[in-house]
C-alpha cells in the first residue's frame, strides 16, 4: 500500500473527525481549523477524486438541501482501506 501524501492524510484526518458531517465545506472549514491553513476549494476536489479513485474515502449523495438551492451534498467517509492506510502513515 502506498503511503499517503500530507494532504491526502490531513484531508482525510478532517474526514475522519467529521463523521456523518464530512462534505466539502465542512471538510474544508475543518482543515482550515486543523492546520490554520485556508485550502483552495479546487485542490480539495481533486484530493477527493484521488482518495475516492484509490479506494480510501467512499462517497454517498445526501438530501438536496434548500440553502444550496435544491442541489444536494456529497458526503465522505473514511473506507476501511483509507483508515489501514492512515495507520501505516
């Protein structure tokens, strides 16, 4: 298994704290709380579509909610292969 690049392992990290919460912008807010640093929301996608293409975070569309204007959210959660990977790093 290989192992996990910083990012990958705080954006997961974030994840993991988050539980049932995770989504972008929680997730984003959450690494800015972590870290101190504001991530851009672009690199944040693209570090999820790396985690979710290697099998480390799974996905799941959430109810469309009003304040996005209909739209719904994509949840992530910590797969089991992402919480070995965590451990090796």
């Amino acid at each position: 298994m290989k192992s996990l690049t910083v990012l990958e392992e705080i954006v997961m990290l974030a994840i993991y704290r988050l539980k049932e919460d995770a989504y972008s912008v929680t997730i984003h807010m959450k690494i800015l709380e972590m870290t101190g640093k504001d991530l851009i929301i672009g690199t944040l996608f693209n570090v999820l579509k790396q985690l979710h293409r290697k099998g480390y975070v799974q996905k799941r569309k959430g109810k469309p909610l009003q304040e996005k204007g209909g739209k719904s959210v994509m949840f992530y959660s910590v797969s089991e292969k992402g919480l070995e990977a965590l451990e090796q790093t």
